[in-house]
C-alpha cells in the first residue's frame, strides 16, 4: 500500500482545486495511515506565470468568450497540438522548477493530479526516469482535450463512458482508463432531510425553490436571471449565490428581491443549498455539473462559455440529464413550463441516476492505494 500521496493541482478555476480537496477529504477519511499532501502546483511556479495563469483564463472566458472558445478547439486540433507541443512542453519546464525540485523531495509513492498542467509536468519526469512513483490523471470535464494526453501516466479517471470512449478513439489504451466520475465532496450524495434543511437556512417549506449559481470565480449573467425570475407568475423561492465575485454579492445583497429568496458569497454548503432546490441554474463546469448530478439535482445550463463548458453540456444533454437554454431571458418561460410539467422533472431525475457518480472521490481513493509499483 502507498505511504505517501500527493494530490497536485493548478489553481485556473475553481473545479481543478475543488476535485483535488475532494480526493484528500476521502484518502484522510478512509486511510488514516498514509500521508496526503495537498499542492497548487502555481505556488511553485515562477512568479510572473503565477500570476498571469489563472488572471489570462479568466479575463478570456469573462471578455472574449468566443476567442476562448475558437482557441480552446483549434489547440485540441491534433496536428496543431503536434506542431505547438514542443512549445508547450518547453514553457512547462522553465515554469515547474521548483515543482520538481520538491515532488523529488517528497518522492510520493502515488500522485494524483487534476489539471494538465501538473500532469504534463509530472509525466515528463516518469519519462526521463526522475520520478518513479504512479501517475493518476483526473480529467474534470465530461470530454477530453489533447491537453490532457501526455505520455507517462499510469491511469486516467473520467466522468463518463463516452469519455473514455472518446480517449480510446485518441489512442490511449482502454486499461489505462477507469470511469469513476469526476471527484466531489462525500457529501454531495449522502441522503438529507429536505424539511430540516430548509429550516436551517432561513428558507420556506412548500415552495419550488431555485438555486442560481455563478461558479466559483462569480461569473455568468447572475444579475439578469435573478430579475427575470422574480417576475416568476408563480410561488416560488431564489438562492443565489455569487462565489468570489464580491461586488456581485454587495449588489445583490443590498436588492430587494421581489420573491423569497437568500444571497450568499462563496459557500462552502453547496451540498446543503443543492439538496433543498428543485432545479439549478448556472454554468456547466465539470465539477458543478458532477455535483448537481451526486444531489439528483436538474440543472439548467445558461448560455455556457464556449470550449469545455460547450462541451460539457452537450455530453450532458445527450444523456438527457439537463436541460438548456441560450440565454438569461429563457429562463422565466422554461421554469413555468416545468412547474406545470413535474414529470418532466421527474424524467430528468431518473436519467441523472443513471449516470451519477456520488462515490466519486471514494473510489479514487481506492484507486490511488489499490496502485503496485
């Protein structure tokens, strides 16, 4: 059995961070006797890519989500990928050597990694024989990129059967593949008291209650679906909730919302407020949509930014687990439409169960210790 794992990923959004604590809290929880170290591998990066890695992705997505997007597909073209890879592997390396001067000090019998670029890294020392341990790569969106496809890694986790189908058509060998679900917090799938949990949060029994959520970095268009629900016709109950997005939250909290409805910031019980919402409106991230899908949740997708979050949704909407609309002014017609159509819902729910994986980090975490040298 491993006596050290390290769980690495690259702080650019939220879900690559969120996976990786996902997959500490199970190894903790169930393998008390093996050590866990928990690193961003931007902390040991130079300080100029540090700095500009997650601020680039950001402004991207938020100011040129097209651009992002044509990008995003052109570098996932394999010839473009061939001609560009030298490059890339070139800056990783210049970029990771402090990185690589402590994985050799710590010396992880296992590492798990949840961003391509630790994974890249980390695969370029097995390589070249600088690291000796297994390499287990989680890709957290429900398709791939030839970003993820380094050589060198042992194992790669994915959400769903058309993932791996989708790596195997890209040449990696059907064994190197375990269909476990993106890692999310244990507490996602645990059975909860609805009653009770809406006592806990300040929010009223008996009505249909919508959860809109921005990610973890407070993007999308927060503002307009929150004033078109609340010229909602019928009874119905708003959590909005704004991430890291501060004057997002200030704005939002100093309105007064013409339904019931709670504001918070960044939560860290999204578990909580997921149980207690009949639908979720929001973004298509991978770790948010593997979360609504642990909670039985139906998730309509707003507007997603084009490139993973595109294709995110179409994985998503080809097993029919979400629903989607193109923009916020959708929203209203649609949350009528399911009121007066609960099957529909219902519809949704049973092919959630379906391709639900609330065990997620458990089984990684399995994984990870069941690895030989």
């Amino acid at each position: 059995m491993p006596k050290k794992i390290l769980i690495t990923y690259a702080s650019a959004g939220a879900g690559h961070k969120r996976a990786a604590e996902a997959a500490a809290g199970a190894l903790r929880k169930k393998y008390k006797d093996v050590k866990i170290e928990l690193w961003d591998i931007l902390d040991y990066s130079s300080f100029l890519f540090q700095k500009t890695y997650s601020a680039i992705y950001l402004f991207a997505i938020t100011y040129m989500p097209l651009i992002w997007g044509m990008v995003y597909l052109v570098l996932d073209n394999p010839v473009i990928y061939f001609i560009i890879s030298p490059l890339r592997r070139l800056i990783n390396k210049l970029n990771s050597r402090r990185f690589v001067q402590f994985l050799g000090q710590l010396d992880p019998d296992v590492v798990i990694s949840t961003h391509f670029y630790s994974s890249e890294v980390i695969a370029h020392q097995r390589r070249n024989n600088r690291y000796r341990g297994r390499l287990i790569s989680v890709i957290t969106d429900f398709r791939t990129h030839s970003f993820w496809l380094a050589r060198g890694i042992d194992k790669f986790v994915v959400a769903v059967q058309s993932t791996k189908k989708e790596l195997i058509k890209k040449g990696i060998d059907q064994n190197k593949i375990e269909v476990l679900g993106i890692p999310i917090g244990h507490a996602f799938g645990e059975p909860k008291n609805k009653d009770l949990l809406l006592e806990k949060l300040g929010l009223q029994k008996g009505l249909f209650t919508i959860l809109v959520v921005s990610g973890g970095l407070g993007v999308g268009p927060i503002e307009e679906l929150v004033a078109e629900l609340e010229g909602l016709s019928r009874p119905a109950q708003l959590i909005i909730v704004c991430g890291n997005n501060k004057p997002l939250y200030q704005k939002l909290s100093n309105k007064q919302l013409k339904i019931p409805g709670k504001v918070y910031g960044f939560s860290r019980n999204m578990h909580e407020l997921m149980a207690v919402s009949d639908v979720i409106v929001g973004k298509s991230g991978g770790l948010t949509s593997s979360e609504c899908l642990a909670s039985n949740s139906p998730l309509i997708i707003v507007a997603p930014v084009p490139g993973q979050e595109t294709r995110n949704c179409d994985v998503l909407a080809g097993e029919k687990a979400v629903l989607k609309i193109k923009k916020a002014g959708e929203i209203r017609g649609l949350v009528i439409e399911l009121l007066d159509n609960p099957q529909e819902l219902d519809r949704i729910k049973e092919n959630i169960r379906r391709i639900a994986k609330p065990n997620s980090a458990l089984d990684l975490a399995g994984l990870a210790i069941g690895m030989k040298d």
